[in-house]
C-alpha cells in the first residue's frame, strides 16, 4: 500500500471515529432534552387536568370526569390517564398501548426513552376530591429524536466527504514532491542524472529534495569524469601515443569485434609495413626526429587508405599494419602497392 493511501485512509478512519463521536454526543444530549420535556409535559398535563376536574359537580360524574380526560388524551400524547377518587377508587383509567411506528427497533434500545409520570391533586377549595395522574406517551419523543439523528448524520456525513475530497487534494499536493524524489532516483538508476524542479513548501520535503539534487548532480560529475578516464584509459590501451593509430592490441580487439559481428566476412587482407634502417635513422637524428617520422608514416598511410575500410595500426617499433575485409587478391595487391608507394615518396 502507498504511502498515499495508509495516510488517507489512517485520515479518513480518524475523521470518522471524530464524527461517530460527535453525532453519539449530540443525541444523548438530545435524548436527556427530549426526556426532560417529556417530564415536564407530563407534569404539565396532570395539573391542568386538575384544574379542570376540580369544577366537575359532582366530582363522582363518571361520565363527565371521562368527558373531560378525553380531551387531553385523545390526542395521543398520553400514555395512562388516570382519576383516582380519595377513598383510592379509580374513577376512569385511560390506556394507549405503546406503537414503534417508523422509528427503528435498534434505535430505541440504543437510546431509550423511559416515561415519566406525573400527578397532581384536585381538590375544591380546601377540600381534597382525589388524584389525577398522567403518564406520557414516548412515540413522539422517539419520532422527534430519530429525524434529529437523521439530520445531523445527513450533516456529519456532508461534511465528512467534503474533508475527504479536502484531505484528498491536501496529501496529493503535500506528497508530489515524493513523486518527484521517486521518478528522479529510477532516472538516476537509468543513468539519467535529472533535478527536481519542483520546491516544496514543506521544509522537510524541501531538504530532501535539496539533497537529490545534489546527489543527482555529484553522481554525474563524478560518471563523467569516471567517464572521461575511462576513455583516456582505453586510449592508452588501444591507441599509440606517436601515431594515434591502433597499437597492436587494439588491432587484434577490433578485428575480433569485427569477426564477432559481421557474419558474411569471406575473405581480407593483411599487410605487414616495416620502414628499413628506422634503428640507425633514430641514432642519427635522435628519439624526437624518429617519432615524428613515424607520425608523418601514419598520416600517410591513413590517406592513402582514405577511400576504403581499413584498419590502420603501428604493429610495434617501426612496422606498421593494414587489415582490410571482402577484398580480393587484386585490390589486395593494388591497395598495398598504393600504401608502399605513398610511403616510399
């Protein structure tokens, strides 16, 4: 997994205990609201039904008590409606069995909800008639809690996609640069010795990138003058000094290369060219006279074989050779005639 991906997920999955924890905290308080009104309500009920059952003559009027509780509880806030007599006689009891209706099971039991009852006396003057007591029914209270939860988690939810698309674009813009470091090492392995254009803001990041670059650089300086001594070295073993020709072992490393590659070499030619008395010439004009000789020989030669594929090399001391190939015995015979000529004038 990419780096990319381990922070924005490690992000998102923080951003989501974040939120789960915020919307469990907003519906319990909610809930302990929502339960504080119930009480209240309830509270609320059983003394205005006091009030008005005080002024039922006479307060044994089954039928008008009835009358006067239907009011309230047909409603359906209400679930017990009770008018107890003094002697403890219950006059009228009204019941509303409990419905779910579209609040969830689970939703309920996560968050219950417990009734609260409330009572309240009613008497006429100083005279106590009897009680009233009343107990409010929860399904509303469940109803108002449930779209409450539904809306805050329509809200957390908007909310927390807008700080995933923003995360998103954040870690993007923060990691390019690692990208950057990325694609410029496999160019460094590829022996392509690039630099980082781009400058991060991030001071870390922007150190790192400082150092690849430098890294890149120092490693192409130091290929290019390994390079360049490299090269010096295959001279010295291949060339000679004087003429610049071929030495001898560089002669027989191209005819090998040479065999090596071409497939359709049926035939060539090998010529062997010695200068005579070059030792007493040397010990009369000296060392300085002589490699000048033997440069003048080499430039000769390689005009004279100007017009033709021919390796040119000095053999050792004052010998020099031609190899040439898919050339027949008589152009093999008239391009050493034409070398010994040239040489010879």
């Amino acid at each position: 997994m990419t780096l990319f991906k381990k922070l924005f997920f490690g992000a998102s999955l923080l951003f989501l205990l974040v939120l789960a924890g915020v919307e469990a905290i907003y519906l319990s308080n909610a809930r302990l609201y929502v339960q504080q009104q119930l009480e209240s309500h309830s509270q609320d009920a059983a003394t205005s039904l006091a009030l008005w059952l005080a002024t039922v003559k006479p307060f044994e009027d089954r039928a008008l008590i009835e009358t006067v509780v239907n009011t309230s509880f047909d409603r359906g806030y209400y679930q017990s409606i009770r008018v107890v007599s003094l002697s403890g006689e219950t006059l009228v009891a009204k019941e509303l069995a409990p419905a779910q209706g579209e609040v969830p099971v689970w939703f309920a039991r996560l968050f219950p909800l417990h009734p609260p009852s409330a009572e309240s006396l009613i008497s006429s003057g100083w005279r106590q008639l009897g009680r009233v007591l009343v107990t409010s029914h929860p399904n509303f209270a469940y109803l108002q809690l449930w779209h409450t939860a539904l809306q805050t988690l329509a809200l957390l939810a908007l909310g927390y996609a807008l700080a995933l698309l923003a995360l998103r674009a954040f870690l993007a813009t923060i990691l390019r640069p690692l990208a950057e470091i990325e694609r410029a090492a496999t160019a460094i392995g590829e022996r392509d010795f690039s630099t980082i254009a781009l400058a991060p803001k991030t001071r870390e990041l922007g150190r790192v990138v400082a150092a690849m670059n430098s890294l890149s650089a120092k490693i192409r300086l130091v290929i290019e003058d390994e390079s360049a001594r490299a090269e010096h070295l295959q001279r010295e073993a291949y060339r000679d000094p004087v003429t610049g020709l071929l030495n001898r072992r560089g002669l027989e490393h191209e005819l090998q290369s040479l065999f090596h590659v071409e497939r359709d070499v049926f035939s060539g030619v090998f010529v062997l060219l010695e200068l005579e008395r070059f030792k007493e010439y040397n010990l009369r004009h000296g060392y300085q006279r002589a490699d000048e000789l033997l440069a003048l020989v080499a430039q000769t030669i390689t005009s004279a074989c100007a017009d033709q594929a021919v390796l040119c090399s000095r053999f050792g001391g004052a010998s020099y050779a031609l190899a040439a190939v898919n050339v027949d015995a008589g152009a093999a015979g008239v391009l050493a005639g034409a070398v010994s000529a040239r040489v010879e004038r």
